[in-house]
C-alpha cells in the first residue's frame, strides 16, 4: 500500500496525444528521412548497398544518370525511383549502417498505421528532406538546341 500511495501522490507520467505528441531518444528509429548536402542536392547516389544489405528486402530502387542539364545528386548517379516497404521493414537500421553518403537516415516519424497496405509502400517523395533555406540553387542549364531543326 505504500508504493500505492506514493505513486498516487507523484505527478502523472501520461502523455496526452496527440496533443502532446511523445519525446524521443535521438537514436529514436522512425520513418526514413532521404537526406540533401547544404546545396540542396540529394546525397543518395543509388549504389544499391542499402538494398543490399536490408535483410526484409523492402527497399526497391531505379538508378539515373545525372546529366549537365539536370543535376539531382552529387555523384554520377541518383535514384529515379526509392521506395521503402513498411509492410516488411523491421526498423532493424541496416539500411542506415551501409549508406556510404549519410543519404538515408531513421527519423522520428512514427504515425505508420494505416489499414491500407498499399499506402504503406513509402516514396521517395515521402522520405526526401525539404531543401535547406540557405541552400545555392542548383544551376540546370538548357539542353543544347537539336541541330536537325
Ligand atoms: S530498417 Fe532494416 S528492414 Fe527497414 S529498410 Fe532498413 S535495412 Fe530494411
Ligand atoms: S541510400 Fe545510400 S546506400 Fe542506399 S542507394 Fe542511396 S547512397 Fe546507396
């Protein structure tokens, strides 16, 4: 009865979300985040290795060359196309670990349920971090005229 009563006396510990939503420890591993350098420019290079070493086999890639005219990496290369399925992806980090460029983060996303399989199926578009503010633009220059017209 004593522990009873001073847990009756001490504050409450219940977070009242979703108003309140919860803290998390920095290592917090939560929905991916596809990281940007400070130009703006996507760090994943779409070497696979992610892909490689995921032990659910969730994350599907499509590789692209960049160009002089569209720049979207800092390497030669950048994924076109980056989906991560939630449906199987266990959170186990992997992924993270052998990311030779820091592209893929966890961050602290965690509002993952749904009732729709198919929505669980994440884009590059739902992952890919907002440009940073003070990011340089970055410069795509037009694609030389065709000399047959
Ligand atoms: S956290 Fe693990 S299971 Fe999820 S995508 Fe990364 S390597 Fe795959
Ligand atoms: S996220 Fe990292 S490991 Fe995965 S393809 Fe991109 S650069 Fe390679």
């Amino acid at each position: 009865m004593s522990v009873t009563f001073k847990e009756m006396m001490s504050p409450s510990l219940t977070e009242e979300y979703p108003d309140k939503l919860p803290r998390f420890e920095e290592r917090y591993r939560g929905k991916h985040v596809l990281q940007r350098d400070e130009n703006g420019l996507e760090k994943c290079v779409a070497c696979f290795l992610c892909a490689a070493a995921c032990p659910a086999d969730c994350i599907y890639i499509e590789a692209a060359e960049n160009t002089e005219q569209v720049r979207i990496s800092g390497g030669e290369r950048y994924a076109k196309v980056y989906n991560i399925d939630y449906n199987r992806c266990i959170f186990c980090g992997y992924c993270v670990e052998a990311c030779p460029t820091d592209a893929i983060t966890h961050g602290h996303g965690f509002e993952l349920a749904s009732y729709h399989t198919a929505s669980l199926i994440m884009r590059k578009e739902d992952m890919l971090a907002p440009v940073p503010p003070n990011a340089r633009p970055v410069i795509v220059t037009e694609a030389p005229e065709d000399a047959s017209h």
